[in-house]
C-alpha cells in the first residue's frame, strides 16, 4: 500500500509542479515567445482553468476506466504539453500545450485522491489520501523552486520544462511498474458532483475561496516582477524566495487542522485572511528590501495555505454527507481563482506597474472576507432553525 502512495504522491508533485514553476520563469519565457510579460501570464490561466473545470468532468467520465490506464492517459498527455510548450516556439501553441498539461493533471488528480481512499483500510485512510497530498505541498516548497532555479542556472526557461516533463515520464513508469490494480468506484454522474453548488453555504464559502486565491495569484502570478527590488533580478534569489515561500505554505497547511479544532473555523478563517490581506497591503512597501520581502513571503505562505483546512472544514460541516464532492469542488475553486489571477495581474500593471500587485491582490482578499462572513451567517442561521428547540416549537391552534 505504501509504495503505491508514494507512487501516487510523485505524480502529484510533478502536477503540483506545474501548476506553479511558470510564475519563476515567466518573463523569460515571454522575451523567448515574443510577447509582453502580462500577456505570457497566460500560460497560467491555460493550464490552471482546464485544471479545475476538467478535473469533475474527467472523473465522471472516466469512471469505468481501469485506473492505471487512467493514469498513464493523463501523464501522457500531461508530458506531452509540457514538451510541446518546450520545443514549439509560437505563443499560440504553447497557450494550446499548456491546456493540455492542465488536461492530463485534471485527469490524474481526483482519481489518485480516490484511489489513495480505496488502498487503505477504512483506518489509515486519512493518512493515506494525506500521503498523496503530500505531493502538492512538496511542489510548492521543492518542485517549483527548483525548476525556477534550472532556469535560471541554465539560462534558459524551456531546461525547465524539461525538467516537469521528466517529473511526468517518472510518474508514468512507476505507474506502470508498481502500482497494482485498483478497483473502480461507482460512477458519479457531473451533475450529481456539482449539485452541492446550488446550497448559499457551499456556493458562499467557495466564494470566499475563489476572492481570495485570485488575491493571492494576482501577485504569485508575476513575482518575478512584484520581487524583483528585492531579487535584483537574480533568478536564483527568486529561487530561494519560493523555497521560503514553500516552507511557510507547508507550515500553514500542517499547523491550520489543530487549530481549527481548537478555536474554530471561523476565527482561524477570518484571522487568516486578514493578516493575509494586511501583508499584501503592505507588499509595495516591503518588497523593496530582501529582509522584510521574507517576512512578508513568510506570513503570505502560513496564511494563505492555511485558510485551505479550515475552508473544507466549513465546507464539510456544512453538508457532511457530500464531502468527496465538496473536496473537489475545494480544490477546482483555488484552480479557478489561480486561473483568473494573472488576468486581474495582468491588468494591475498596466494601471499601477507591477510593484502594487499586492495592494490590488488585498482588494480581493477583503472581498473574500466578506464572503466568508456572509457564508457563516448563512450556516448559522441554517443550523438554528434545524436545532432540536427550534423543531420542538408548539403547533398552532385553531
């Protein structure tokens, strides 16, 4: 069982990977293509909006497939996008490449969670589907950090590239050679998967995700950019930067669970996106040194990943009965608002310049606040009028 996790987990490091090395190699990539760095962002939006919109669509269709053929399809077509992006040197194709790396990660992502479940005995199965979890916090604090410094050790955005697709070509062979047969699970059909979408808690609560993700990304987006006072250019000081950024990320994810069973998703929300919304606030500022640019990376990575327990929790509070489908619309939401960031941030340095990306990302992370506080006011009243007491009022009389 372990090794088939760790099999699975690799897989989900190279998507993870993916998902965020562009932003560190981003305005290479745009003097390679012939386009403004704004425009170059999106390379992101592609792989991250096919990502999520595909991801329940591909695991309601693909729900008969046999899974290790499932994972072989979405990696072949997960490292052909990222080769074709690296060799091809036409925008146009390459924005085509990267929905089809986005295509071959929606295809594995839901169905290695959902194979994680069904390894493990009914015990060990949190620790499992957490084992395969793994994988994308270690893309935030290792893959894309490294693939950012390939690049600029090599001097060339496409080294990178290569190096996701590699993550690709291992993921696929040790699917191939080591993961035993999995069963299938019943088929869910799409609307069924996103039906929750019609309840105000569920609908308000991702809300609250989608405002501020797309807040945080306005400025991930473009960070080469956004740090570069603090870099001075270096794509290997950006490097380290992630590395930071990662770490804290992984804190944040690891630290949020406790917390939230200590003093409660709200104040662990709401305290979150504040403190959130204040360092991006006050980004123009401390992004022009290197000291203070940590601190802030620090407070976003602990902050911003940590809001991503406490929302599922809500999420599967709020209706427990559907929480497979509430985890996955979870994780296609912060795809979604990763998608439409560099859009926003592409848009904020035209009006602004790049430097106060942060101030503009903090708009959105204090709409997100309003969001969150809507979505508890709805699930609290929702729960008080389903209390025992409430039930218990007399009937009238004629």
């Amino acid at each position: 069982m372990y090794r088939s996790l760790v099999v699975l987990a690799v897989g989900m490091f190279a998507i993870g990977t993916d998902s965020f090395v562009i932003a560190g190699i981003l305005p290479d990539a745009a003097d390679s293509l012939g386009v403004p760095v704004g425009t170059a962002g999106w390379l992101l939006t592609a792989y991250a909006f096919t990502y999520a919109v595909l991801g329940p669509v591909m695991a309601a269709l693909t729900t008969r497939w046999p899974r290790r053929t499932l994972f072989l399809a979405g990696f072949a077509l997960f490292t052909a996008g990222n080769l074709v992006t690296a060799f091809v040197p036409c925008f146009g194709v390459a924005l085509a490449a990267r929905a089809l790396a986005g295509l071959g990660g929606a295809m594995v992502t839901p169905a290695a969670v959902a194979a994680a479940a069904a390894l493990a005995p009914p015990e060990r199965r949190g620790r499992a589907i957490a084992t395969v979890m793994t994988g994308l916090s270690a893309a935030t604090a290792l893959g894309a950090p490294i693939g950012t410094a390939i690049g600029s050790l090599t001097g060339d955005w496409r080294a990178t590239m290569l190096f996701v697709s590699a993550l690709g070509v291992l993921a696929a062979a040790g699917t191939a050679l080591l993961l035993p047969a999995i069963p299938t699970l019943p088929a869910v059909p799409l609307r069924t998967r996103v039906a929750p979408l019609a309840d105000r808690r569920i609908g308000l609560t991702l809300m609250t995700t989608l405002l501020v993700y797309t807040g945080l990304y306005t400025v991930y987006s473009f960070i080469g950019e956004s740090l570069d006072r603090a870099t001075g250019g270096s794509g290997t000081v950006l490097a380290v930067l992630l590395f930071v950024w990662g770490l804290a990320a992984t804190a944040g994810t690891l630290s949020s669970g406790g917390l939230t069973d200590r003093f409660g998703g709200r104040r662990i929300i709401n305290a979150a996106i504040i403190v959130a919304a204040v360092d991006f606030a006050l980004l123009p500022w401390t992004s022009e040194h290197l000291p203070s640019t940590i601190a802030a990376l620090l407070v976003w990575g602990v902050c911003g990943w940590g809001l991503l327990a406490p929302q599922t929790h809500r999420l599967i509070t709020a209706m427990p009965t559907a929480a497979p489908l509430l985890t996955g619309l979870a994780s296609a939401t912060v795809y979604i608002g990763v998608s439409v960031a560099p859009l926003v941030g592409q848009a904020g340095m035209a009006w602004f310049g790049a430097h106060w990306l942060g101030a503009v990302g903090a708009v959105f992370i204090v709409l997100g606040l309003g969001a969150a506080e809507a979505a508890h006011a709805v699930i609290h009243r929702r729960a008080t009028q389903s209390t025992p007491a409430a039930q218990a009022q007399p009937l009238p009389t004629k």
